[in-house]
C-alpha cells in the first residue's frame, strides 16, 4: 500500500455483512451476501469479478439508488440511505447520460443548478473540469460532435464540477478504443492526485484493475461474495509501458484472474 493511504484515518466507505435481495418469499433472490470491505481515503479501489456477479447491483446500492436488504454501506460512519451529497457517479453509457441538444459547457452545469452557486463560482468550477478533463477547446461544442472518449471526458467533468469527495465509476471505459482507455485511465489517476478524491471503479478488465488500484475487491460465486482484497503496491506514479512491464504486474494480474476464474 502507498504511503499515501498507509496515512489514511478511517476508512472513508464501509462497506459491512452487506446483503441484497430482490422478491420475496419462494421467488425470492439474493444477489450480494454478507459483502465486507472498506475504501480508504485517497485511495482507487477497483470491484472486479465475473459477468453478471452483481457488481453494478451493488454500485447502487452504494450510491443510495437502491435500498440494502441487511447490512450496511457508511461513509465516515454515517449510513448511506439515499443518494449522498460527497458522493458522484460515472456510468458506463455516457451517451445517453449526455443531453445533445446542450453544449458540453450546459452539460457540465446541468447538475450544478440545485446548488444555487454565485455565478462566479459556478463558472470557474465548470472551467476547472473542463480544463482538468482537457476539453477547455470543445466548451461550446456538443456532444454528437465529440468522439467516445471525449464524450466520457465530458461525464467526467461533469462529475469533477459538482466537487464529490467520492467518485464511483461504472465500467466507465468500456466503450472507447485501447489507446482512449489508456488516456482515461491515467487522467483518473490524475484526478485522484489532483482533486484528493476517493475513487471507486467497477470493471471487467483485470489489467485495468491492476494498473489503477491501490486494492482490488475481487467477487466471486452466486450470490456474490468477497473473495478477496488485494494490495496492489505498484511504484508510484504508474505509466502506461513501464508499470504493465513490470513482474509484480503480471503476478497480481493473474492472481486476480485466477481467483475470478477458479469454480465455484
């Protein structure tokens, strides 16, 4: 673990004996069962695990979309029961979470209009996004006229402005090209060292869970259940060449692969 997180206090997401059930009584199914781990401060945690585990299942439970049926999820020790303030999503389908008739510089604002900012303030937070998420040129541009990646830049930012202190990310780079998935995976590193955030990424990739993880979660069998969490302790900062050439990369990567893939 980094020095970084070995200075942690409390872990920042609790996650405890959480369980989730759908239906009731015969037809009855329980997707997540007695799940137990935490994110600390500062940390990148990455939940990998096989198709259909029930990883975007407990992503919203996670967020507050969908109640839990026993256990807990905390942040700071408070439990989560609704959709926290600190806390903002990424998606996987960043198409359909942008609106195509607002420009990206509306799109980013969007969910800021509750917050009822000086317009100062709103301003230079959307231009911090924008700038953090390098898209200061396409502000007045929308999004049919981006690519994918620059698409997901824009969710990104928008998430970036709103100031969470806890960032989840749903598959939030499976739907761009290799060298984009490289390019959104070291600005999420970035974002992490810029902005301080917590950030937890749901992912099938077990390279991409590698390379940006402090710790991944690895779940297993059905109803899903921790298998594992392991320390990544990679050297600091990581690069795209030298860090994926490393031996320790390679271990981790199959120790990881071998837990998901192993029979239940």
């Amino acid at each position: 673990m980094t020095v970084r997180n070995a200075a942690a206090a409390l872990p920042r997401l609790e996650v405890t004996a959480l369980s989730k059930t759908y239906g009731s009584g015969a037809s009855a199914k329980c997707v997540i069962e007695d799940l137990t781990f935490t994110v600390n401060t500062g940390e990148v945690v990455c939940i990998v695990g096989p198709s259909g585990v029930g990883k975007t299942t407990l992503l919203k439970c996670l967020a507050g979309l969908q109640p839990v049926t026993s256990g807990a999820a905390a942040i700071d020790g408070r439990q989560i029961d609704g959709p926290p303030a600190e806390m903002a999503l990424v998606f996987q389908d960043y198409s359909r979470s942008l609106m195509p008739w607002l420009t990206v510089r509306k799109n980013i604002r969007l969910p800021l209009r509750h917050l009822r900012l000086p317009a100062a303030e709103l301003n230079q937070r959307i231009d911090t996004a924008l700038d953090a998420v390098g898209l200061t040129h396409a502000a007045s541009q929308y999004p049919w006229q981006l690519s994918g990646g620059m698409q997901q830049r824009v969710a990104i930012a928008r998430a970036l402005a709103y100031r969470p202190e806890i960032l989840i990310m749903d598959e939030p780079f499976a739907s761009v090209d290799a060298q984009t998935r490289f390019e959104l995976e070291d600005l999420c590193l970035k974002i992490r060292d810029d902005f301080g955030m917590t950030i937890l990424v749901v992912t099938h990739d077990i390279d991409e869970a590698v390379y940006l993880s402090d710790r991944v979660v690895v779940l297993g069998a059905k109803p899903a259940r921790v298998l594992d969490v392991v320390d990544i302790d990679l050297p600091a900062p990581r690069d795209q060449i030298s860090s994926r050439a490393l031996k320790e990369f390679a271990d981790q990567r199959t120790n990881v692969l071998s837990m998901i893939r192993k029979p239940a």
